[in-house]
C-alpha cells in the first residue's frame, strides 16, 4: 500500500512530530507531567493521528524504530522543561508503548540509553501500556517490566477499563499509575452509573497504591466531580490540547 511505503521513507527520514498534552493535578491545575503524543505531517494527507499509522507501524515491524525516536525525543524535550520549570524539575513525561516495542530483544536497554543521553532520572520517564500487552502475559516482558521498575522507571496502564481487563495483573505487576479512559469520564456529569464506575475505578487505584489520572476532561463540572471522588490528577481539552513542544515551555512558565 501507499501509506506503507511512505511510512517507510518517514521512518527512515525521522519526519514524525511529537505533541504533549499536559497532565494536572485537579486541586491545583499545577503541571506534573506531560504525555508525548505521535503525529506525522505528510504532503499528501495532512498531520496524520495516531489512530492512521500505529497500527500499521506495528504491522510491519516499523514501530520499533518510530518507538525509539518517540523514547530518545521525548526524554530530550523533558530535560530541557524541567532545567527552566519553577515547579522544580520535578515533571515526568509519558510515552505510549506498543506491544512489539517491548517485545523487542534490548529494550530496557534503549530505555536505559534514552535515559542516559538526556541526563534525566529514571522517575522522570512513565511508560503507558494498554491492557492488552499485559494481558498476554508475556514472561519475558513481565522480566523486562520489572527490570524497569527497578531501575526507576514508572509504568502506567493506558485506557483502563476498555481492554479485556482483569484486575490479576495489577496485583502481580509493578504497574504505578491508572489512567482512566475518556470514555469513563465522559458522561460523568449526566450519568450517575458512569459517576460510580469511575468512583469504584479510583478506590481499586488508591486501595492497591496506585495513582489515578482521568483522561479527557472538557470540563469544570467533570473536574470537579473527579477531584471530589479522589481522582488527583487529570489531562483533557479544559486544561490544554496537545502541543507543539515550544507551547510547552510557554505554558510551564505561566503555569506552574
Ligand atoms: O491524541 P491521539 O490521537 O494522539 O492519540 C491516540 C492514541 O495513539 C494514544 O492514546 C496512544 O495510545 C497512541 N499513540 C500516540 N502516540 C504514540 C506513540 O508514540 N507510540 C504508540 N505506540 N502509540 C501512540
Ligand atoms: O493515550 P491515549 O489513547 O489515551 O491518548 C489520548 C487521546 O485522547 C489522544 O488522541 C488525545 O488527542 C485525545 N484527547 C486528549 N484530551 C482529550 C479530551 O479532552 N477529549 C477528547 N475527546 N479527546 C482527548
Ligand atoms: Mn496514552
Ligand atoms: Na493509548
């Protein structure tokens, strides 16, 4: 196909951008993070989204190198925030990871060599997973995955509750972070069913010591609603969309 063979050139050429999408803590709108969100200009169809090349990116095996340059650009821009955020260095940035990322041989390596080139902690770098990597309970990713999580490295479960969850490898993995899909917080404001299933979502977070992050808030009613059940962090088009990296050092300065 033809998006096939440009997204071989676009790898090959690095021509990917990345967005960030502020993540907050909900009592105080202060930044605390910074989720890295992929987007490839072409000539021939616009910016195109995540949801256009991921998949085929898996597919043919190019995610490995795409993910590398997202771990390595991500970490880079990070580094240079917090050397100027009043809040004191202490932001993190979150990078998505596909399945064949992790199961690729030397991958806590690329993490520890991205790490390393920009000077940054481990603390400083979470990964996001989606149910379905842990689902599959892959051995040898669950060795790698704790591997990370010795070195420092956060790890954070993308899309909570859309996958085929089950709740077994919360207790069995080193997972830090719940991030509760949009499609939960929503209706939040209109449904009380949603209310509470988000409300359970966030007691099953705090009672295994996990935080919670509430993704896709639009507004203050849903943000008032989420800090009120104890969800302390969020991100959503009410506190910023994803932007391009030099809005981001922008906003950290008027900000935090
Ligand atoms: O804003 P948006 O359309 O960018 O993101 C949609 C989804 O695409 C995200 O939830 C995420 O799961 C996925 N995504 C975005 N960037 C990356 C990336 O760099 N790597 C991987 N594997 N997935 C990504
Ligand atoms: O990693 P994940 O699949 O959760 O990526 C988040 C996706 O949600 C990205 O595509 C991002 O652009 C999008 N997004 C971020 N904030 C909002 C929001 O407030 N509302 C909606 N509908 N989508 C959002
Ligand atoms: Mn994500
Ligand atoms: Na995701």
């Amino acid at each position: 196909r033809a998006l096939q063979l440009s997204l071989e050139e676009a790898v090959q050429g690095a021509e990917f951008r990345l967005r960030y999408q502020p993540i907050v803590e909900l009592s105080t709108g202060r930044i605390v993070g910074l989720e890295a969100l992929a987007r490839w200009p072409t000539s021939q169809h616009g910016v195109l989204l995540p949801d256009r090349f991921i998949a085929l990116a898996e597919e043919t095996g190019h995610i490995v190198q795409l993910g590398a340059w997202v771990l390595e650009s991500a970490t880079r821009d990070l580094a240079a925030w917090r050397a100027t955020d009043a809040a004191g260095g202490e932001l993190r940035v979150s990078v998505n990871m596909s399945a064949r990322q992790l199961r690729e041989p030397g991958f806590v390596d690329l993490v520890r060599d991205a790490l390393a080139s920009s000077g940054l902690p481990p603390g400083a770098l979470l990964l996001e997973l989606t149910e379905s990597i842990l689902m599959g309970r892959d051995e040898n990713i669950e060795a790698d995955l704790l591997a990370l999580k010795e070195l420092g490295v956060g790890l954070a479960i993308d899309d909570f509750g859309t996958g085929y969850s089950s709740l077994s490898y919360l207790r069995e993995l080193p997972i830090d972070m719940i991030k509760i899909d949009k499609s939960f917080v929503r209706d939040i404001a209109r449904s009380p069913a949603d209310l509470r299933l988000t409300d359970g979502i966030v007691r099953i977070a705090a009672t295994l010591g996990l935080s919670a992050v509430a993704e896709g808030i639009e507004s203050a009613e849903q943000r008032d609603l989420l800090a009120d059940i104890g969800c302390r962090y969020g991100q959503g088009y009410l506190y910023s969309r994803p932007l391009p990296p030099e809005e981001v050092a922008d906003l950290l300065r008027t900000t935090n």
